[in-house]
C-alpha cells in the first residue's frame, strides 16, 4: 500500500512530502499515527551526525497510533488497540541475542534512519513484535516520549542492579533526563540532577530530584565519591572525569547519550582505590520495553511535552535544532 509520509531528503535538509510503497505482511500491523516526537535523535539523523542515515529518511522515533490492519499471523494485537512504536522496527528472531531475548542487539535489526522510515508519516507498517498495546490510562501525547527516550533510560538504569536507595545523579534534564529523574524517584533512590539552566531548579525538584548547578562544581570537593550511579544524557562537551570522582569506589557510571567530539578519560579513576565501571546503553529489549510501560503506567511518569500538529513540523525540528525548547515536541496528526 502507499504510505503518505514526509521525508528528509538530503543531509539537513527540511520535512517534505514523500509517498512509499509498504507491504503489510504476515506479522505485520498497519498502524495509523495519531502522535509522533521530535527528540534530538532525529535531529542526529537529519544531520547525519553519525554517518549512516539513509536519504530519502522519515523521522520519528517515538509513536504512537492506533492499529487499522493486522497480518494473518499477528494474534496480540487487533483492529482499534493503541500501540507504541519506538526506534526498533524488526529483529531476526533466530540469532544468539535474539534467542536470548536481546533483539536490540541483533545483527540484521532495522531501526528507524537507517533500514526503516519513521512516525512523520499518516500511517507505518511495523512487525507486530515490535508495536506494544499501551495501557489504557496512558495519555498518547504525553506518553510518546516513553517509546524511546522513556526504554533507553530505564534499561539502562535496570542493567545497573542498584541497591535500594542509592545515591544517584542525572546530567542533563532534556528529554531523556526527566523521565531519568522520574524512574529514579519512584525506585526509592535519592537522586540529584546536573544542569546548567537554572530556570530547570523547579521542574527538577517537581519531578522528584535536588538540582545542581553544573556551572559551578568545577573545582568543587563537595560532590567526591558521593554517588553509587551517574546517567549521563549529556548530547555537548563535558569533562568525564569531574564525574568520575563524584562515583563511590565500586559506583557505574552510564552514558546513554553523547557528544559529537570524543571525550577525555583519566583511566587512572577507575581502579585507584577504586572498582568504578563506565557503560553504555543502546535502547532495550522487548521485554524492557513492557516493563518499562508497566511501571510508568504504575507510576504515572510521562514526559513534559508541547504539542503541535503536523504541519508545523519544520517549525518544530528547527526549535530542536537550536536547543530552544526546555520539554519535547510532540507532533499531533489531525487527519
């Protein structure tokens, strides 16, 4: 079938109409888009930051919609549900990480940018396995950053097996990092969140956390061998060994996002009189996805969003671009 969509079409360029042929096969579900984010993913894949987009590219990482058409084997999900779909479109099924139920590590996945258009679009056709049916409390607009932004963090966070209550920190307060700071609170850690924007102090301290002024820690004592875990989604320079030191000795340090430039390492931190560890996280596994879903849904974390619609969707990736928004854009398809 035709998918209308809107495609960027060369390196930076901006949102244009584009139609592509899709078809809807036995695993398959059609899904007609009622919400779709901006993040600053997308706008890496509209830069071409990380040199593997591929133009044409459909953007939007983060949807959510309603399912108009299953494929003749898809039993989970039917004509009405709402779904949400995240930045992994398919998985193999049959290699090593998959049978072990990492599909995000597969390596014949597709992912939106690369192998697979996006959620700017009226409708996407994804494999069903990969469209999770959303609990009914979830408000979409508000929701739809969970779909990537919402899995990449808790996974992360999941995979760093803290104890209970922790003491923990969160650089940078965008949309990955508020939902950080939500996950955290309602995990019963004490969490303290890094940033420079001062203007964020009460939004930081509503979401469940102390703010910290990031313009002023450089020389600062205060904060050594202070935190069990750092997450870091930190997209510009920063110097990661002032964080290091703010670890306790066997503290985890995550990164789950990071800067165009390469950033600097004193090695020397992580094992003088130390055990600290550094990792990264790549989004998550189907079955962090319908944890993650359920314990927001629990907990009622969504994401501060402002919402327009569909056609103002250039207006809305050059906000992103210039980093003039202090909550995520969420696209609205009235159609």
């Amino acid at each position: 079938m035709k998918i209308k969509a809107y495609a960027i079409k060369n390196k930076g360029g901006k949102a244009e109409a584009f139609i592509y042929e899709r078809k809807i096969g036995k695993n398959s579900v059609l899904v007609k888009v009622a919400h779709c984010s901006i993040a600053m993913g997308d706008i890496q894949i509209i830069n071409d930051d990380w040199g593997d987009t591929k133009f044409p590219s459909v953007p939007g990482h983060e949807i959510i919609g309603i399912v108009e058409q299953t494929g003749s084997s898809v039993k989970s999900l039917k004509n009405g549900d709402c779904v949400g779909i995240g930045y992994q479109q398919e998985a193999c099924f049959k290699c090593q990480a998959c049978r072990e139920g990492n599909e995000q590590f597969c390596p014949k996945q597709k992912v939106i940018g690369i192998d697979s258009y996006g959620g700017l679009a009226e409708h996407i056709v994804v494999d069903n396995r990969f469209a999770f049916k959303l609990p009914p409390n979830f408000d979409s607009a508000k929701s739809v950053p969970l779909l990537s932004s919402g899995l990449t963090v808790y996974s992360a966070i999941v995979g760093a097996k803290l104890s209970t209550k922790s003491r923990v920190a969160v650089l940078g307060v965008g949309g990955l990092g508020q939902l950080a700071i939500q996950f955290l609170h309602k995990m019963n850690h004490k969490v303290s969140a890094f940033s420079h924007s001062p203007e964020k102090k009460d939004m930081i301290n509503r979401l469940g956390a102390e703010y910290i002024d990031s313009n002023k820690i450089k020389g600062s004592t205060d904060f050594l061998r202070k935190f069990d875990f750092i997450l870091s989604t930190l997209n510009v320079d920063f110097d990661l060994n002032t964080y290091l030191k703010m670890l306790k000795p066997q503290g985890k340090f995550c990164l789950v996002a990071q800067p165009l430039n390469k950033l600097s390492i004193n090695a020397g931190l992580l094992y003088d009189y130390a055990q600290r560890t550094i990792y990264g996280n790549y989004t998550g596994s189907r079955r962090d996805m319908t944890a993650m879903l359920a314990f927001a849904a629990k907990h009622k974390i969504e994401s501060i969003v402002h919402v327009q619609p569909f056609s103002k969707m250039n207006e809305a990736i050059e906000l992103v671009k210039r980093g003039n928004v202090s909550m995520r854009i969420v696209l609205e398809n009235q159609k």
